[in-house]
C-alpha cells in the first residue's frame, strides 16, 4: 500500500472516530458502556491522528511530539475506561421484571447509596440503560440508605411503575429511543409519596 493511501486511510479513520468520540462522550441516548465506547474511541483517534502525524511530517520533533501525545491520549483513554468501570454499580442484578413485548427490562441493582432500578433495553455494547428510581438515603421513614426495597413494573409496554415503602407509586411513561422518562415520576396515590 503505497504512503499516500495510508495517509488518505488515516484521515478518514481520524474524520470518523473525532464525532464518535464526541457522540460517545454526550451520550444522547444513554448507553450503558459510554464510559468504555469514549475511551475506545479517544484511544483509537489518539493513535489514528499520532501516526498520520508521523506519515504526514517527517521530522524528528514531529515524531517525537507524536509518540508523547498519542501515548498521553491513550493513558487518558485508559484512566477514563477504569473510572468508568470503578464508578458503575458493583454486585448483581438482583430483581428483574421484562416488558409485556419483551423488549425492555426494568432491573433493581446496588447502586452507590442504595438501590436503584434501572430501565434498559437489548443486550451487547450498544445496549442501553437510564436510572429510574434511585435511594437517595434520605427515606423519611428513618430507614437506613440501601433497605428500602422497591417493587417495580410495566404498566404497559411504554410506561413503568415504582412502589417504595407505604404503598407510594410511581408512574411514568418512558422514550423509546432515549429511554428518558417522559415527564418526572408523578407519584400515583398523593397522600404520604
């Protein structure tokens, strides 16, 4: 392969992993893995750019700054793949409740301060997944962070429910494509909620 198509191969890679990076990094449609889809992509235009520096300039400080830099954005890519990994909720699934057309998933999990149920959709590195009820540790009725067990289930195939402690619900139809629930979880009976 001669230089030239290398180097026309190089841009293109760079001109397609830069909006990836900035896609990833926005995430507008909440994916589960964004945190290891951005350092992959910054890993990989760190790389991509270096050596289409190199092949582009060939000179002995373009080389060098280039090695330093690319080695420095995937270090960072590094660091941000294990922050990543180090901040997601830790332990198993522990309840799991599918949609009556199967494609969604309401799942309790040990979040950071407690527990959290989490809508998510299909499976692999593009799957997608969004906080919908969360214990804040603030229970007002004196419980400890992580014992209130919430109950959880779909209304119908575009609309979810969360029942805490004292019978309080939660009701709330959800985005298909983002997965962000429509409208704030109104509580269902307002009395105590």
């Amino acid at each position: 392969m001669s230089r030239r198509r290398v180097i026309v191969l190089l841009a293109v890679a760079v001109a397609i992993l830069v909006p990836a990076c900035v896609l990833t990094r926005w995430d507008p449609f909440n994916l589960r893995y964004a945190g290891f889809l951005t350092a992959a992509s910054t890993g990989l235009t760190a790389a991509a750019a270096a050596t289409l520096a190199v092949l582009v300039w060939r000179r002995r400080a373009v080389t060098i700054a280039a090695v330093v830099l690319g080695s420095l954005g995937l270090v960072i890519a590094g660091g941000t793949a294990w922050v990543s990994a180090e901040l997601s909720p830790r332990g198993p699934d522990q309840d799991r409740t599918a949609s009556p057309d199967g494609r969604y998933e309401l799942v309790r999990v040990r979040g950071v301060t407690g527990s959290e149920v989490r809508l998510r959709r299909d499976r692999g590195l593009l799957s997608q997944e969004t906080v919908v009820w969360y214990d804040d540790g603030g229970s007002p009725n004196g419980l400890d962070s992580g014992t209130v067990v919430p109950t959880f289930r779909f209304v119908d195939a575009r609309a979810i429910e969360v029942t805490t402690f004292e019978g309080c619900s939660h009701r709330s139809g959800f985005d298909t494509t983002t997965l962000v629930l429509k409208e704030h979880a109104r509580p269902f009976r307002a009395s105590t909620c």
